[in-house]
C-alpha cells in the first residue's frame, strides 16, 4: 500500500513539475510572419535589460543596458535607426546601426564580445518573411576580413519578462562556423527581450 501511495504521489509530482514547465518547451512556428514585426524600430522607444557580461568562465555582472532608439541616415544614405547601448560593463557607449531594406530587417555595425564590428554588405538581422524551419545564410566582410553568419529559427519559446509572457522567436546564429555563437529571442510588436552569446574571451546574458 505505501509503495502504491509513493507512486501515485511520484506521478502527481512528475506531472506537476510538467506543467510548470511547459511554458518552456519549444513550438514551431504554425506559419510565415513578418520580421520587422519581430524588430520594431521607432525613434524615441527605450528599454532596459538585466545581466551583463562575464570574461572567461567568470559570473556574469549585474550592470543591465539601456538602448535608445534613434532616427538617423544610414551608411547608405537612407533612412535608419541608431541603436544606443549604455551600461557599465564592457559593452558601455556602444552604437548599433540598422534599417528596413527590402522588407528585411539589416545591421551595418554591432557588437560581438568587446569588438565593434562591421558589415559589408549590411548583415541581414530578421528576414522579410520567416517561416517554419528558416534559414538564412550571409556572407561579407567586416574591416576587409572574410566573414559567415549562418542564423537558424529554432522555434517558438515563452519567455517571463518584464513586459510580461511574450512568445518569442528564438534564433540561433553562429558566426565563422562557430568562432561566435548566440542565440536571440523576439517577440512581435517588442523587439529583441533575450539575448546570450559567447566566444574565446566570455559572454553576454542580458533579458528585458
């Protein structure tokens, strides 16, 4: 009899601790959307992440970022938006440039680790359209040096954040076949909510 009521308990447990976790667990995507939805940029929004950076092995600080977003000319000359990181970790006063181009969301600079880098051609962020199972691949250079950036949608995750449940995208990239490796999570009508991302000298968590 008790080996009986340990079991049903075991399985009460087991089903409980599922339950919990569910909200976790990755779901396709059921069709098609729109990547800007995913990158919305308007001139003025501000948001704040937790986390930080960490060197090596080593814990991940606790500064957070504030990004500003800001309406400017593009590299190109077109319109596009500055993207203004400041925090006091080793990502402080950064600025990332990106823009809508043919219905794909693109980056001409960014930040991987404690190096700015550069994109030629502009590296695509979000595609037009993003379907169930999406790849893309881009090819350039940053500062004339060869560059891969292979991005994968691995499916659709819940996230608790301060905005609330979001589902988001969550994308994997990896850049020169696995020199740099993040995964970013967004949320339609929101933008980036999660980011992590390591290489050779430490990593970066931050969540909105």
């Amino acid at each position: 009899m008790k080996h009986g009521l340990l079991g049903i308990l075991l399985v009460a447990a087991c089903l409980a601790l599922a339950s919990g976790c569910s909200g976790n667990k990755l779901q396709p995507l059921p069709g098609p959307v729109s990547g800007a939805d995913y990158f919305p940029l308007v001139d003025g929004d501000s948001f704040e992440f937790s986390g930080g950076t960490a060197i090596g092995n080593g814990p991940v600080d606790d500064d957070g970022q504030q990004w500003d977003v800001i309406a400017a000319t593009a590299p190109d000359g077109e319109e596009g938006f500055i993207i203004s990181r400041r925090g006091r970790g080793i990502l402080n006063a950064m600025e990332m440039q990106y823009g809508l181009r043919d219905g794909d969301i693109v980056t001409w600079s960014g930040m991987f680790g404690a190096a700015k880098t550069e994109f030629s051609p502009p590296l695509v962020e979000l595609p037009e359209t993003i379907a169930p199972g999406a790849r893309w691949t881009w090819s350039g250079e940053s500062k004339g040096v060869a560059m891969r950036v292979r991005s994968e949608l691995e499916g659709v995750e819940e996230l608790v954040t301060g905005k609330g449940l979001l589902k988001c995208l969550r994308i994997k990239r990896e850049f020169n076949d696995g020199a740099v490796r993040m995964t970013q999570w967004y949320a339609s009508g929101v933008g980036l909510v999660k980011v992590m991302m390591k290489n050779a000298g430490g990593r970066v968590e931050l969540k909105r």
